[in-house]
C-alpha cells in the first residue's frame, strides 16, 4: 500500500531516477514524471509501490471526472417520493470509498 508521510520523508535522487526510468516507458513520459514524482519518496525504488501509486492516481482522476460531468448535467426533476440517489451518484460515491479505505485501513494499523 502506498503512503505518504507528512511531513514527507525527503526525496532522494535515486528515488526521482526509478520514476524517471519507470516513466520513460510509458506513451507520455513527461506527464507521467509530472504525477508520480511527489510520491517518489514513499516508493522507494519498489514498483509495487509505484504500481499501487498509479492505480490511486487513476482512481482519483476518474473519481474527480465523473463528479465534474455528474455535476454538469441537467438534473432531472423527480417527485420528492421516488426521488433517490441514480447509479450514476452511487457508482461516485462508491469510488470515492474505495479511495478512502487503504488511508483508513493505514491509520489503524499505525494507532
């Protein structure tokens, strides 16, 4: 599991070259450097860590997109008794969730 600690433990140059490298393979490099670097402390050199990383920077992304564009549409007028939360909001919320265990299941292990 990927944490981050604040204060964040200081960031070598070895760990910003394993982002480096790991990121030079992929379509977009210079983005993906970009979005990873601020974790290259707490992954250590371990592409499991930087695995894990970039599944929660995805899950973010598409958790804060789908909130975005929810929020743009027109919202439909429902009678008050069959007005309930859409697949749409639930499938948000939902993500949003899963998000917030790992950092719930971290700080009980560290109590």
């Amino acid at each position: 599991m990927l944490t981050v600690r604040f204060p964040p433990e200081p960031t070598t140059t070895s760990d910003l070259n394993f982002i480096r490298t790991s990121c030079n393979t992929t379509l977009y490099p210079d983005v993906c450097f970009t979005s990873l670097a601020f974790y290259a402390s707490a992954v250590q050199n371990n592409p499991a860590r930087l695995a894990n990383g970039v599944s929660l920077s995805c899950a973010k992304y598409r958790a804060a997109y789908l909130s975005n564009f929810l929020a743009s549409q027109p919202q439909p007028q429902l009678p008050s008794t069959t007005a309930s939360p859409t697949s749409e909001t639930r499938a948000v919320e939902q993500m949003c969730a899963s998000l917030r265990q790992p950092r719930e299941m971290n700080h009980r292990r560290m109590e």
